[in-house]
C-alpha cells in the first residue's frame, strides 16, 4: 500500500472579517497517497480552495499541521517544495503572463528552479508542449493566441516543467465544453502514472470525478463530512450532503440510474 505524500492533520483556518472571525477549515484530516487522485470536491464556499491555499503555503493553518512526504511543511515553503507542489488553476489566462510568450513561460520555470543545462532548456520546453499534445511551434505564440483547452494544457505544462510531485488541480476543466474537458481529463489520466503524479483535483462536479479520481473527501462548510474510494463514495454514500450531490450528478448507467432513484426516495423519506 502506498505510503501517504501529503497528510493534513487536524487542519483548521479562521480569518478576520471585520470585527469578527471566520472558520474556513475545522479539523481537516487527510491522507493523500503518493500516485493516486483524491477528489475534493463540495459547493462554492466549503473550503475546497482554502485547502489547496494551506497545502501551497499561501495561507498558514491556524491549527494542526500539513505533512509532504512525511515531515511537516514550514510556514515560510523552501524553494524545493515549491518545485514539488504545483497549481493548475481554473483561468490559466490570469496566471500567465500575457507579454511572454508561451515558450518563455515554459522556460521561466525551468530558469527558476534550475532544471537541465541552460543550452538544453529551449529544446525541453519543445519536448513539454509535445508530453501535452500541443505542437513545439506554439512556443512562438502569446497566450492571448491560444483556445482554453490549450491553455489549460500550457499550465499543466508549466507544472511537469518542475517535476513536480503533487498537482494541484483547481476546477481546471469547469471553464471549457465538454469535449475539451473531455480530452484535457484524458490527458491528465495518461501523464499521472507515466511521471508518477499524484492529483488533488478540486471540483464542485461529480460528474467529472468518476472520470478521474481513486477517493474522494466531501466538504461541507469547512469539514470534511465523507471520504473514501470513489465507488465507495458514489455507491453507498453515507452522509446526507454527499447524497444529495451525487443526486444531481447526470445519469449515464442504468446503475447510476437506479442509485440515483434510491438516494431521491431516501432523502424523502
């Protein structure tokens, strides 16, 4: 069994709003194996971001710790864990830089952490937009001269640029059709085992986590109130909230079908 690389432990964060004090996070546990995908998923406002934002360093816990391969992170991330852990946002259009080209882009990272020998960087940037499906010549192009889809393929790009070892994925297909979603979850599916990744993919949409993940954790309101294997998680549901998520996800299986009348009579009950 493969050995937790990332542990939350008792994880909680409380912000100032005004004369009063906010509770993002209340006593998060949990335990991300390396290589696999845990889905986070909950409505707008459960506390899906401000996980991802503890685990990258952005915010610090107010409570409890946050381990990476074993050894709790610092406060203030070492240049290494910020090679380590990567984001992919939603709008990769707000996070790169439109006066760069995306070759530019691609290469900064590996500037930044000093990845292979600076005559062959060019050539490796090249060698990245081909892993994601994307010819060499759109090096040449700005960002503003791309589709969503590819752009979303640049920002995933950009993190296999620094051999990342933990992906984070923040709604990273809720922006584009479903054919594009379609392909570009394709694509993260084909590069998790070939450079053993391990996802945390963030997302309000159950319909695309049966595509993608091996577990799930279900917030609600800054808890975590249900986790466990994907199929697990879809085909017995424990928790009322997790029942009526999985109630609205669009039916495509005469099981889903029937799993879904189950939970709708049982909730009206």
């Amino acid at each position: 069994m493969s050995a937790p690389l990332l542990s939350l432990r008792n994880v909680s964060k409380t912000f100032a709003v005004g004369n009063r004090e906010v509770r993002a996070l209340e006593d998060v546990s949990l335990d991300v194996k390396a290589g696999e995908c845990m889905a986070v998923v909950g409505e707008s406002g459960s506390g899906k971001s401000t996980m991802a934002n503890l685990v990258l360093g952005i915010y610090p816990p107010s409570a409890g710790e946050i381990l990476f391969n074993g050894e709790a992170l610092p406060q203030r991330r070492a240049k290494l864990h910020r090679r380590q852990i990567q984001l992919v946002q939603q709008n990769p259009l707000s996070s790169l830089n439109p006066k760069r080209s995306i070759g530019a882009s691609l290469r900064l990272a590996l500037d930044v952490h000093d990845i292979g020998a600076r005559v062959e960087r060019n050539d490796m940037v090249r060698a990245l937009l081909e892993e994601v499906r994307l010819p060499a010549d759109f090096a040449s192009r700005p960002p503003s001269a791309l589709s969503g889809g590819q752009r979303q393929r640049v920002a995933i790009a950009r993190a296999l640029a620094c051999q990342s070892e933990l992906v984070i994925l923040d709604e990273p297909t809720s922006a584009l059709d479903v054919l594009v979603q379609a392909r570009v979850l394709r694509l993260l599916g084909d590069l998790r085992p070939r450079r053993g990744l391990t996802y945390v993919f963030i997302t309000h949409d159950l319909s695309v986590v049966r595509n993608i993940a091996d577990s799930v954790a279900v917030f609600e309101r800054g808890r975590v109130v249900e986790a466990g294997q994907m199929l697990q998680i879809f085909e017995n549901p424990q928790h009322p909230y997790t029942r009526n998520l999985i109630g609205a996800v669009p039916v495509i299986t005469r099981e889903e079908l029937a799993l879904r009348a189950s939970l709708s009579t049982e909730n009206q009950a």
